[in-house]
C-alpha cells in the first residue's frame, strides 16, 4: 500500500450522515494542499492540537496498540474535542498528522483505528478535514481540532473564576487513573473503558457556555489539583476543595480511601470538565435540561494569600486547600491519608 491508496482507502471515505448544517462551510476537505472551510463572519473559530505518542499516552508495547486500535483512534478525537468543548463551543473538523510505523500500515489496524476515529467523529459531530501521513518508528498521532461559537455567546475561559463561586465537576474523576495503575484488578478492568475511551462532556460544555454562567471552565487533563491550579493562577484566587464531595463512580467506590483520593487528586486522563459559577446560581434540572451528565459542587473559590508569579510551577498545590469532612487536611493533621500526599500531576517535564 502506498502512503496514497492509505489515505484515500482509510480516511478520505467518511460517512455523511449524521454531518451538520455548518459542515456544509467545509469547501474542500482532504486532497489538496489546504482544507478550505468559508468563515461565517459572526461566529468565532475556536482551533487547539493535542498529540498522543506511543509510550507517553497509550502503551510502548506492540501488542496492546494492536488490540487497542479502535480506542486509540476514538481517543485521539475525543482529548481533543474535550479541549474544544471546555471552551463553550460547538466541535466542527479535525486534522489528523500521523506519523506511522511500517508494521501498522496494514488492513487490521488502519481499518480499527479508522473505525474509531470515525466513530468518535460522528458522536461528537466532527468531520475529518485534512492531515499529513509519515512513517516512523513509533506511533504519534496528532490531531487538531477546530469548534465554533456564535459571536453572541462568550468563550468560557480559565481566567474568570471569582471569590465566593462554587467550584463543580462533571461525571465521576480517578477511574481512569486507576485503570492506568492497576490495569489487573477487577476494578482496573471494570474502569478500562475510562481510560482507553473517555467521554468528552460535548452537552455540557456547549451549555454552560450558552447560558453564559460559568465564570471559569477547563477540562481535566492532567490531574485535578494540577489543573485546578492553572485555573487559580490565571484567575488570581485560590481555592478550597472538599474531598468528601469528590463524585466516585461504584467500582471506584471499593478501593481503599487514601489511594482512591490519589487517583482522584493527582491522576487525570478523565476528560471530565472543572467549573465555577457564582453562588447565586442553583444549578437546578431546568438549567441543565438536555444535559444528561451529572455535576458536583466540590468546593469554592477563595482568596489568594499572596500574587503568584506566572512560572511558578507548584501554583496547583500551593492554591489549593483541602479538607476531608470539614476538617483541613494538613502536612500536620493529613488524615485521610498517612502523610501529606504529593499533589503534582501529570507533567511531560519535570525537574
Ligand atoms: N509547543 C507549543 N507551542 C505553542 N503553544 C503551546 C505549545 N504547547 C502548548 N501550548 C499552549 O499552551 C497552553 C497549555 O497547553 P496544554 O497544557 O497542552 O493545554 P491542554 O491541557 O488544555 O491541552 C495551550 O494554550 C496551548 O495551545
Ligand atoms: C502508557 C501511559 N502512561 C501514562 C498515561 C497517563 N497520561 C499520559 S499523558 C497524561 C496527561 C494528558 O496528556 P497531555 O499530553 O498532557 O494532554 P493535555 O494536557 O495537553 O491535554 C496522562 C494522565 C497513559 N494514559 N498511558
Ligand atoms: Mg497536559
């Protein structure tokens, strides 16, 4: 097979059902040098990448690329349409730049991957609009995903959070986490799915946005706190957690306090989305109608002690207070865990 019977056999057919109205804007997708997509001008284009390498955000070993084709396509759309809707807006087109290895270049594992890329497309409404295909030794997929959002609602950025809002995440958070770290228990095997095809929170983000109350919003990529502690910084508050709040899903439920709180805090590849909205606002059925994910106040916005400098990289930690049934959890008092736990997340460098 050639890198261009590859192309057109795997990724130039997709299906159009399910394509949008704003998907007729797509001009031109795959086959020339550039995708041409007409700008309607009162919308705004919201565009991100995110790139997944073998060994650092799915297994090095061959065996389990293999079996997890399907998955890694689905992923590989879905981390990025988390990061499109944790803006507010409406998920439109994808670029795909794979870099693949020669033993993958074949009928089993191009037909899976193809088939959960585009199955995730078509869940999340997304149409593949271009790439670039390499060879390499290993697999690195990148994709760059593009969303749009009227002119008249504003983006839900990471900055607005205020002193005084309630802090709420969506679904169930750690169980991915778990399933990366105990992939042989029986609780590791019930929350696989977690990790290897997580849930972008499309409804929710869209919403949230179009009722313009959130006052911040992210997606949970790299660990709660860490994460947490972006939104602090570019927002200038700090905030307090309640970790008996923390929304656990069953299987999760069974594992032991101290380490499932681990998973919860430090862990992430949960895709699930973080949020502030003032107090004021009851987040009642109505104003979630349509949505069918579940949120939970974990805790509220409080004041920065002292302005923190934008390079300070233990931001996330040193924002965030905890506390476990009213009581502070401290480097003194750190019950429920033994000690006071290292709150880092997932970081690609550290020193
Ligand atoms: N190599 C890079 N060049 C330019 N911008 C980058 C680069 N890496 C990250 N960024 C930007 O830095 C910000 C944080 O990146 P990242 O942590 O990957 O975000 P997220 O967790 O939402 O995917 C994003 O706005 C991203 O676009
Ligand atoms: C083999 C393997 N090791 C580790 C992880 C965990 N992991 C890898 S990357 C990552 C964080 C998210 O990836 P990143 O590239 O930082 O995405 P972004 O924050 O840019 O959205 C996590 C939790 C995994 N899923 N698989
Ligand atoms: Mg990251």
């Amino acid at each position: 097979m050639t890198e261009f019977e590859l192309i057109y056999r795997y990724f130039k057919a997709q299906d159009t059902e399910g394509a949008s109205i704003e998907h007729t804007a797509i001009i031109k997708d795959l086959g020339d040098d550039a995708a041409v997509v007409a700008i309607n001008a009162p919308s705004q284009w919201l565009t991100c990448v995110d790139t997944l390498v073998q060994g650092r955000h799915f297994s090095e070993d061959w065996q389990q690329v293999s079996e997890l084709a399907f998955a890694i396509g689905y992923k590989a759309v879905a981390v990025n349409v988390s990061d499109i809707v944790a803006m507010g807006a409406k998920p439109h087109s994808i670029l795909l730049a794979l870099a693949l290895p020669e033993r993958l270049a074949n009928e089993t594992w191009l037909g899976e991957f193809a088939k959960g890329l585009f199955h995730a497309c078509k869940q999340f409404g997304v149409r593949l609009i271009g790439g670039d295909t390499t060879r390499n030794d290993k697999l690195i997929i990148s994709i760059t995903a593009n969303g749009i959002l009227p002119v008249a609602i504003q983006p839900v950025y990471r900055s607005g959070a205020k002193v005084g809002d309630k802090i709420y995440v969506s679904g169930t958070i750690g169980d991915a986490s778990y399933a990366l770290n105990y992939p042989e228990t029986e609780v590791g095997k019930q929350l696989a799915h977690r990790l290897h095809m997580p849930t972008p929170r499309s409804i929710l983000g869209q919403k949230l946005a179009s009722i313009g109350l959130a006052t911040a919003m992210m997606d949970v990529s790299d660990g709660l706190v860490q994460d947490l502690g972006h939104l602090c910084q570019q927002s200038q508050v700090a905030m307090s957690l309640q970790l008996d709040q923390l929304p656990t899903s069953k299987p999760l439920q069974q594992v032991e306090l101290a380490e499932r709180l681990r998973c919860q805090l430090t862990g992430g590849d949960d895709y699930e989305l973080v949020f502030t909205l003032p107090a004021s606002v009851q987040l009642s059925q109505d104003l979630l109608s349509s949505v069918s994910t579940p949120v939970t106040c974990i805790g509220e916005v409080i004041e920065l002690q002292q302005v923190q400098p934008v390079g300070n990289t233990n931001f996330g930690s040193s924002a965030i207070e905890l506390t476990y049934q009213g009581t502070a959890v401290t480097e003194q008092a750190p019950y429920p865990f033994d000690g006071f736990p290292n709150l880092h997340g997932y970081q690609h460098f550290s020193s």
